[in-house]
C-alpha cells in the first residue's frame, strides 16, 4: 500500500484539518504498534518533505478527478474541503 493512500485514510477519517507533523506522528505511532505491516512500519522513516509531496501528489488526483471535494492546505493543515459549486 502506498503511504499516499494511508494519508488519505487519515485526513478522510479526522475530525480536524492534520499539519503534516500531526500526519507524521500518526505514521510513528502506527509503526510502534505490535501488529504493524511492513507498510506502517515504513511511515517511521517517511521525511516531511515526503509527506508532504505526497499530499500534493493527492490533492491534483482529487482535482483532475473532478470531484465534489478536493484536498486542500490552509494554514499549513490539511483536509477535505467541498468544492464551492457544492457548497
């Protein structure tokens, strides 16, 4: 599983907009478990940078889908956010 899609499952799932430490801290806490994959375990390693490369890369996925939502960062968090035609 690509950690793209773990971000996603983490942002789709939160009840608040995640900055990318947050996200990553989530990623360390999920490769701490006991029954962590390969995968988790893999988000330990995972760089700001990366991260947030890989938020980018999913936020022009959603746009290019042509969605009602997008995947957007204000403030430095991020979240799903309704498109404004759908508001």
């Amino acid at each position: 599983m690509e950690p793209k899609f773990i971000l996603e499952s983490l942002l789709f799932s939160a009840q608040k907009p995640m900055s990318v430490k947050e996200l990553r801290e989530r990623g360390a806490t999920a490769a701490a478990a006991e029954d962590a994959d390969g995968t988790a375990r893999s988000l330990k390693k995972v760089k700001d940078d990366d991260v947030t490369a890989a938020l980018e890369e999913l936020a022009r996925e959603h746009e290019t889908a042509a969605r009602s939502y997008r995947l957007a960062c204000v403030a430095g968090a991020w979240q799903f956010v309704t498109q404004p035609e759908f508001s």
